[in-house]
C-alpha cells in the first residue's frame, strides 16, 4: 500500500502502534478493525498526510466533487487518543452509533461504517451541520487508494494584487455577512481568497474568525496560523499578534483547538529562539 504521511508534519502523530495497543482498541471499540488501516499505522501511527481529498459523487459542503481529508487517526491511549475516542466524539457531536471516527474535526467526519459489515467496514462521509451522510468507498483499502490532492482555482480577480477602493470596501462587506451568517465552511472558503488580497484584509479576517463562537472556525483559522508560526506568510501577520491569538486560543473549551493552538505557539517560539 502507498505511503501517505508527511513525514516532516509531527501534529497528530503518535506513538508507534504495536499489536498490543491494536488488540486493546479492537476490545475497547468492540470491532476488528481492517488490516489495511493497521498497515498504514504501523508506517506511522496517525497524522497530516500528502494528500487533501476524497473525490464524491454529489456535492458536499466542501465543493461539487469532493471531500477534505487532511489527515488519519492513530491509536493512543495516553493523551492523545486518536480513533480510542469515537465514541466520546459520537456522544459529544449526536453522530450515528456503531462507527469509528479516523478522519474530522467537528463538523464533519470519515468514519469506518460498522452499522451493517462488522469484517471490512465502508468509508463514510458526515457532515453534521448539513445533514449529510455519503458513502465514500467500500473499504478503507479503496478510501486510501482514492485519496488525490486538490488545488483550488483562485478567482481571476484575485490574481492582481493591487486593488480599488470599491474591490477592498467589497471584501470588507463580504467578511462581515459571512461572518455572521455563513457556516464554517463558507467562511473558510472565503478566508482563502482574502489570503491572496493583502495583509489589511487578512488581518481583519483573521481578527472576525478569532472573535467567532464555532471551535471549527478556529480549528480552521489555526491552519493558517501554524503556517505564519512556522515562519511561511512572512509580514501577513506580526509575530505580537500572532502570539496573541494562539494564546487565546490555547485556552479554548475544544480539546482539537487548544491542542493545536499550543503546538502552534510552539512552533513560533521555536522560530523565535533560532
């Protein structure tokens, strides 16, 4: 089987899985859990892979032909928990019972479906926000095979840095609306295209997303963030500012946000002290 991982991304790696750590999650979630999945866990247990999507036949929250996958749940049984925790987060979030999570942060999940197939399990998609549940691939054998990397088409107008007055008020009204209506998703997709405006607009965005209520609001600010921590977006956002928001974030009630938030923090400091 093909390599995911990104072996130079430590976030959401865990210990090495041993047949020992396999066998006691299998009792604690009362399932067999497919060969394939343990293959690719023991090549690393859980983590960012190279890939960001899943094709689909109907259209999802994310865009008319796919879904995101940025990353595979490990199997931990320290503090971080990896798929041990399904059904916490099938508590926490009203998902349906009798599935392990290995893929999501909240809104949305990819989940090994043992409702009807208790031996090799079918991928599914959930997307709670919008009611929505897909069927992703008969196995997780096929779901890895199927993984592709999407890049997303800029709008042509996004391509010329230099902006009107009217372009940049225009910007300005559309944080505002899809701030206070959009769903997670949508201001996530707008927040792309700001990040190729310029540094006033994306200060501004960054600012309404901190201010937002939804942790997967901020879950998907912090990707942008990790990024300016790790020293890429140079003058988007200054060092100060930056430390500011991750430590307001580190205090997030979201267990995913606060995480990430301190192994963001720990990034910039890191790039800080060389």
């Amino acid at each position: 089987m093909k390599s995911i991982w990104q072996e130079d991304n430590e976030y959401g790696r865990l210990e090495p899985l041993s047949d020992e750590m396999v066998k006691k999650a299998e009792e604690m979630l009362k399932v067999n859990l497919p060969s394939s999945y343990i293959n690719i866990l023991k090549q690393q247990n859980g983590g960012y892979i190279k890939y960001n999507a899943h094709p689909t036949d109907v259209p999802t929250s994310f865009a008319a032909t796919h879904v995101n996958v940025e990353h595979i749940f490990g199997i931990g049984f320290g503090k971080e928990k990896g798929i041990v925790d399904s059904q916490y987060l099938i508590d926490e979030w009203g998902l349906p019972e009798n599935l392990v999570l290995i893929s999501g942060d909240g809104h949305s999940w990819i989940a090994l479906d043992y409702r009807k197939n208790k031996t090799e399990p079918p991928i599914i998609f959930i997307d709670v926000e919008e009611n929505q549940e897909i069927s992703l691939a008969k196995s997780f054998e096929e779901f890895i095979n199927g993984l592709v990397e999407y890049i997303e088409e800029e709008d042509s107008d996004l391509n010329n840095p230099s902006l009107s007055e009217h372009e940049i008020k225009d910007y300005y009204a559309k944080i505002d609306d899809v701030i206070q209506k959009g769903t997670p998703k949508e201001i996530d997709r707008l927040f792309t295209n700001i990040l190729s405006t310029n540094n006033e607009l994306v200060r501004y965005m960054v600012e309404k997303m901190r201010q937002h209520a939804k942790p997967k609001v901020h879950f998907n600010l912090l990707l942008y963030l990790m990024c300016c921590a790790e020293g890429d977006n140079k003058g988007s956002l200054e060092d100060d500012y930056l430390n500011e928001v991750l430590n307001e974030l580190s205090k997030s009630k979201n267990k995913d946000v606060k995480e990430f938030a301190l192994y963001s923090l720990e990034q910039l400091q890191s790039r800080l002290n060389q």
